[in-house]
C-alpha cells in the first residue's frame, strides 16, 4: 500500500520536473517578448501560477479545516496545516516575484496597490496560523485552534479584498495596474500557452509538495503510534 | 431564552468581577489616554488636517486598549479552573462566548465615551456637533472588533504567548473592520454627513453579522478544545 | 460538633456507566490505557494507585473536561459526547479548593453555578445548605478570604444542591476536618444509598475503604484491580501492598 502510494509520489515528481522545464522552455523562448514590458513580462509566466495555486491552498485548508472540525480526523488536520505551509511559502514568493517585477516597472519595489495589500494581508493571516499551530502543544488543542483561524481566514478574504478595493479606489485615483485589466492587451497565442504550461506545472508541483509534506506528516503520527503503543 | 438567561448570569458574574477586581477597566482608561499623549508628541496635527488624521489615531487608540481588555478577557477562568467548573454544567457554551462579547463591548464603550471628547479637546477640534456620529461608527466598529477579538482570545488562552499571539492573528483578520470604520469617520468628518459613508457602513454592519455568526457557531468547539 | 445531616437526594432514578476500552494520550504519554468498567447505581468506589496512576485523568474523562483518544463512556447507553449538556447536568465533580470565583462571595458562587444548571434556588434554600456545611457565617464573604477546608465544604455545598447522580472527587481529604469529614461521608453514603454514584480517588486508603463498596486500582494508567468489598480482602492486600505508602498501614 505505501509502496504504491511512494511510486505514484515518483511518478508525480518525474512529471512536475517535466512539466516544469517545458513551461520554462515556452516561456523563456517560445513565448515572444511583450509589446511593452519587453522580456520583463516573461517572469508573468511564474507570478501568476504562483499566486493562483497559493490560493488553491487556502481553499484547501478552509475545506479541509470545516472537515476536521466536522469529522475529527486527523489526516484532515493534517492535509490543513500541509496546505497552509505551502500556501504561505507560495504566498510568499509571489511577493518577491511581485517585487522583482515592479522594481523596474513602477520603479519601487513596493506600493499600497489593492492587490499587492491583499496578497500581503493573505500572508500575514497565514503566517499567524503557522506560529498558532506552532504555539499550542495540545495537539488536538491546537488543530481545533488552527481549524477555526483557517475557516475564519479564509471567509474574511472576500471581506478584505472589499474594503481594500474600495480603499484603493475611493480613497486614491487608480494606480497604473488597474485591477480590472491585465497588464497586456492583446495576448499572443504562445503567450497564452506558456502561461497554461506553467500553470499545469504549478499545480503538479503543489500537489506534490502537498503529498510530500502530507506524507511528513503520516509519517510523524505514525512514529507517535509506535512510540505510545510500541512502549506498553 | 435559556441562552439569553444563562449569558445574563455570566455578565452579572463579569461585570460584578471587574467592579470588585477593578483590573480592565481602569487600565484600558489610562492606556488610551496615554496614547493620546504619545500621538500629541509625535505628531503635530492642525485643525484643517484632522479630519484625515483623527480617525486613524483615534482608532489605533481603540484598538490598542481593546486588545489590553481581551488578553484579560478570560483571567478570571484561568483562576482557579473556573473554567472547568463552566463546562462543567450544562450550561449552553455560546452564551459564555455572547457574554465575553458584551463584557468586553461595555469595557471598550466605557473607555470610548471618555476617550473621544478628550480627543476633541486635546487637539482643539471645533466638529463638537459630529461626535454622536462619530461615537456611533466606533460602536460598529468596537463590536465588529469584540466579535472577532473574544473568539480568538479564547483560542489563544491556553496558548504559549498568548498576549503576544492575539494582536499578531486577530490585527490582519480587522483589516476589513479597521478600513470601515476609519473610512467612514473620515467621510463623516470631511462631510459632516454620514449618508456619504453609507457603503463603508454597511460593509462594517456586513462583517459585524458575518463574524458573530461564525464565532457563536464555533465557539463551543475552540473552549472545549 | 455535629450538624444537622445533609438531606439525601430524593429521586430514585437511576444511572449506569459503561466505559469501553477507554484510552487518553498526553503527548506521548499513555495516561490511561484500555480502561473498560462499569459502574452500577449504589457503587461507591474507591479509586486507588500512586501518584501518576491516572486516576484524575479518569476522573476528568467521565465529567467531559478531557476527550478521550480512543474508547468510549456511555451514561444508560448514550455516548457522553453525543448529547452532553442533559448528560452533565448528571455528573458532579468535586475538586477541592478549586472551582470558584475568588472575588464572588460563598452565596454568590452557589447562586452563579446553580443558575447554569438552570435550577433556580431560592435564597433559603442557599442558606440552608450553608447551615449544613457549615458555612452560614461566612455566606457575603469573598471565596478568596476562605481556608482551602472551608472551600472543600462549599464544594460539597454546591453539590448538595445540584443533586448529580454521579459523583467524581478528587482527593477530598486533605483539606476537611473532622466534622467535615463526616459530613462529607455522610452525602456520600446518602448519594450511594439513593442509587447513585460515587467514584473517588483517594489516597487516604483506610478511609475510603471503609467508606466505600468496591476499588479499582490503577497502575500506569490500566486498571489492575477491580473488586467488590469483601471481608478479609486478601486479594486487595496483595494488589494494594507494593504500592502502600511508607508509614501508611492498611487492615481489614
């Protein structure tokens, strides 16, 4: 059984490695250099995959919470906690990326953009659920705690991106990156499959960090198990 | 109504704790007067820039002596096991969580009712006629705030650092409160009319709803815990 | 000093325990390890082991304030998780010294707690049960200004009050004094001659056993002993003797 489950790991990881150098390929070369950003453009292929598969994860861990909560298993718990690391590590990288980005763009590496506040906001949310999980030894305790940050969390994202949009837009003109549009217009076909490319890519690659840390976890309760049961 | 009964006792209880403890209250007062203290010394604010200065300050006021009234929100349960001894009974467990709410709601709006004309009187603010207003969309906001705050006080009571861990998990969830709420005093204080804010307003009502729905559904789950 | 005996409960309803296999894990620490028993009405029982044998993990198990890793309690055949709130209005813990408001006075602290239980006690009715402990002097006094013996009786009269039909305590001795002591035995034996149940850890040995009807003994957590009385209980003696603390003689 766990052998299994370990060569379909493999199998994943061997396409997430595929995957990933081909979306590099289509996107690094194939992907022809923007109208106006130029070869600036090219790191899109990476930002948005990693900020749309970060908020896969804190879907994941909202289900997932309600899921505990409601059954009390502990893989449930488990999967939670895996999803939100990831999240906050995707989440994350976004920023930087974001940065990276906007340096040479805007010309800062920072600005109160509505959509750059709320990523940031998701970040810190989450950050605070790592160090909660972190400060409760109880371990039932602390994946109840968890489970009530990770659905109040992720039901105050709506809440939030409200008020920040609305913070943006009524208090300040719009900034150069208007929400309702992307940075490009007219997308090149090749554009458009370099970003489904690494798009697949990234969703491989989270559902295999996903399994791996999931797996770290299993693997944790099970060296609990034998410790409380092996020592009778 | 069973509910409403058995919340009623825990407020008597609290209430008559902190008349004879004399611990949040008194605290918080002299807290959010020193604040005000520290924002004179460290900003010059003129009269024509108060209406976007003031609500900020003030609110940061607030929300500062309010996390000090939540990290002692449950002491009295940590003595002693009292708690124990509540969950013990059969007593329904959200009408501990509505109690805490209002207990905390009374504290804040206690301080808010000293706090605020002071405000007006220490940076020489003239809008005397707008402060009912203004009190009205900080109660929102402070319920908004003990909605969110009292559920996650108690998650983090019996965590390590628990003080230190309120404000660093309960500050990014206010985020939608603490925009409404200065937004709408800022509007308010601009206008002088608060039909201008009225978005703002209901986004704050919105997230008031929303958060003591969630917190009196899960409640029960994070104090047994 | 002899006082006026507490009143016995006077519904004969009674409750079955049932605990199955029942497990609890601090950490990696078994504290209780495949617990199965059952209590009867009219059991009064003494639960006995050295320090760190369990015995108030159990206690705590049984009134709800610890969820069980694994196993189940079942109250007449309902699980005590399922639908707790009618079921705790059943189970009593006596913790002494511990439990109470320190800044509400003795009254204050009965009203508060009998009120969310839902029953409504008239202010005789308090005084009264202060008379029986004793305590009726001390009624508008903080909790707090109270010796941990007279915070044992206030226990005791909050109990009396709510008439659970399962009682738990917890090394209920070391505080009381004499009459306290025979106050104490005498709910005791009220509650279990009534139908319900009294299961107590103790470590004053002779005492319990001379009060109670049957021991369970725990050690590391399993439940090595479990026996009604008998006369003489060589049995018991033989289980119970390593464990005998030093100075402490027990004889049937």
């Amino acid at each position: 059984m766990e052998k299994r489950h370990g060569r379909s790991r493999t199998i994943l990881g061997g396409l997430t490695l595929v995957s990933v150098l081909l979306g590099l390929y289509w996107g690094l070369v194939q992907a022809p250099p923007d109208a106006y950003q130029g070869q600036l453009q090219r790191i899109m292929y990476l930002h948005i995959p990693t900020i749309l598969t970060a908020y896969l994860s804190f879907f994941i861990v909202f289900i997932m919470s309600c899921l505990y909560l409601w059954k009390r298993d502990r893989r449930d718990d488990i999967l939670a906690y895996s999803a939100a690391e990831i999240g906050v590590l995707f989440t994350g990288l976004t920023i930087i990326e974001g940065s990276i980005w906007g340096k040479p763009t805007w010309g800062v590496w920072w600005t109160w953009d509505a959509r750059l506040t709320l990523t940031a906001i998701l970040f810190l949310i989450f950050v605070g659920y790592l160090i909660l999980r972190s400060l409760i030894e109880d371990e039932n305790r602390g994946a109840i705690c968890g489970a009530v940050l990770g659905i109040i969390g992720f039901l105050d994202i709506p809440l939030i991106h409200m008020s920040v949009y609305w913070w943006r837009t009524l208090h300040q003109p719009p900034s150069i990156l208007r929400p309702d549009k992307l940075p490009w217009e007219n997308v090149h076909p090749s554009m458009l499959i370099a970003l489904s490319i690494n798009f697949a890519a990234f969703l491989l690659l989270y559902f295999y960090l996903l399994s791996l840390r999931f797996h770290v976890g299993e693997m944790r309760e099970e060296v609990k198990r034998m410790k409380l049961y092996g020592g009778a | 109504m069973e509910l409403l009964r058995q919340a009623s006792w825990l407020i008597w209880k609290d209430l008559l704790l902190e008349i004879r403890r004399r611990e949040s209250l008194v605290t918080m007062f002299f807290f959010g007067t020193l604040l005000l203290f520290v924002f004179h010394f460290a900003f010059e604010m003129p009269r024509e820039r108060a209406p976007e200065m003031a609500p900020g300050l003030l609110w940061l006021a607030f929300l500062f002596t309010g996390t000090l009234g939540l990290t002692q929100l449950f002491q009295p349960e940590r003595e002693n096991h009292c708690l124990d001894a509540l969950l013990l009974s059969p007593m329904d467990r959200a009408a501990l969580y509505l109690a805490k709410v209002f207990f905390n709601l009374v504290l804040m709006l206690v301080v808010e009712l000293v706090v605020l004309p002071l405000f007006w009187v220490l940076f020489n603010l003239d809008s005397w006629r707008l402060l009912p207003a203004i009190f009205m969309v900080a109660f929102l906001g402070t319920l908004g705030f003990c909605v969110l705050g009292t559920l996650f006080s108690a998650v983090t009571m019996r965590a390590r650092a628990r003080e230190l861990l309120l404000p660093l998990i309960l500050f990014p969830l206010m985020i939608p409160v603490i925009l409404a709420t200065i937004r709408t005093m800022e509007v308010i204080l601009r206008s002088g009319d608060a039909s201008e804010a009225l978005d703002w307003l209901r986004l704050l009502l919105g997230f008031d709803v929303i958060f003591l729905t969630a917190g009196f559904l899960v409640f029960e789950w994070v104090i047994e815990a | 000093m002899e006082r006026a005996q507490p009143e016995l409960p006077q519904e004969k309803s009674v409750l079955h325990v049932a605990i199955r296999s029942l497990a609890k894990a601090y950490g990696l620490l078994w504290a209780l390890r495949e617990v199965t028993l059952e209590l009867k009405p009219g059991d009064c029982v003494a639960l006995l082991g050295p320090n760190g044998a369990g015995k108030t993990t159990l206690l705590k198990l049984l009134c709800g304030l610890v969820h069980p890793t694994s196993g189940a309690i079942e109250l007449d055949g309902e699980n005590l998780l399922g639908d707790p709130s009618r079921l705790r209005s059943l189970i009593g813990f006596l913790s002494p010294s511990e439990h109470f408001y320190e800044n509400l006075t003795v009254a204050e602290n009965l009203r508060f707690f009998v009120s969310l239980y839902g029953k409504r006690e008239s202010t005789a009715e308090v005084t009264r049960i202060l008379e029986t402990v004793a305590l009726d002097s001390r009624a508008n006094e903080y909790v707090g200004s109270l010796s941990s013996g007279m915070k044992c009786r206030l226990a005791i009269a909050k109990w009396l009050l709510l008439q659970p039909k399962l009682l738990l305590l917890d090394e209920p001795y070391g505080m009381l004094d004499g009459s306290g002591v025979d106050l104490l035995e005498a709910y005791l034996r009220g509650l279990a001659g009534s139908g319900g149940i009294v299961l107590m850890a103790s470590h004053h040995v002779s005492r319990v056993l001379a009060l109670c009807n049957r021991a369970l003994i725990l050690h590391r957590g399993k439940l090595i002993f479990d026996e009604p009385k008998q006369e003489p209980w060589l049995t018991f003696q033989r289980a119970f003797g390593e464990f005998l603390p030093r100075g402490e003689q027990w004889s049937s």
